[in-house]
C-alpha cells in the first residue's frame, strides 16, 4: 500500500509579501527550502494559522537568507503580510519505508530564520 505522508513543514512563517498579480506560486526563502527539502516547482499546502485557510501551491525559489514568503496569484487572496502560515510538502511512501520516515520540521523565528535546537 502507498500511504500520502508530510515529508515536511516550515512551522509558522510569517507572510512578507503578497502579490495578487503574479501568475501563481509561493515564493520561499531558498535556505528554509534547502532545510525543508522542498524544491522549485514543488508542490505544497499552504495552512494559514491566522485566518484558517489552506490553498495548495508549489514553491518557488526566494532570495536565500531573505526571510521572504510571497503568496502569490491566488494564494494572496487568502495570505496577507503578516499571517503566520505551516507550509507543507508531501510524499507517497510504502508500509516499508514508513518505518523509517520522519518528517522533517523547520520552526522560525517571526523573521523566518530557522530556530535551532538548544
């Protein structure tokens, strides 16, 4: 059996930008991409913890180190500057593999640079 599971999430980002007149996509901080694994065109689910949204996307790559989160086309419309947001990517894995899957989890800070572990 192949089961959908998160492959992986940056928790709570802060929306930096949105622009409504872009063909569509989410822009994303290159190295929150790189620790997320989560690649150019890739597609996500966007979880707006402010509003309660979820709008399905892919990413697209932001200036690294920027702190950029650009909703863009449609996405604008339900993420605005300053809604925090779970962005979400995914993965089909066999019984098998599930075994030795875990997620990864990239937490930020409200500039959306990674937090560390202690």
């Amino acid at each position: 059996m192949i089961r959908q599971m998160l492959k992986s999430k940056i928790h709570r980002a802060t929306v930096t930008d949105a622009n409504v007149d872009y063909e569509g996509s989410i822009t994303i901080d290159e190295k929150l991409m790189e620790e997320a694994d989560i690649l150019d065109h890739e597609k996500v689910l966007i979880a707006n913890v402010t509003n309660g949204s979820r709008v399905e996307s892919y990413a697209i790559t932001g200036k690294w180190g920027s702190g950029v989160i650009c909703a863009n086309g449609g996405a604008a419309l339900h993420n605005r500057v300053g809604d925090k947001v779970l962005i979400m990517s995914f993965c089909a894995l066999t019984d098998r593999e599930l075994k030795r899957h875990r997620p990864k989890i990239v937490k930020v800070d409200d500039q959306n640079r990674p937090l560390r572990k202690g």
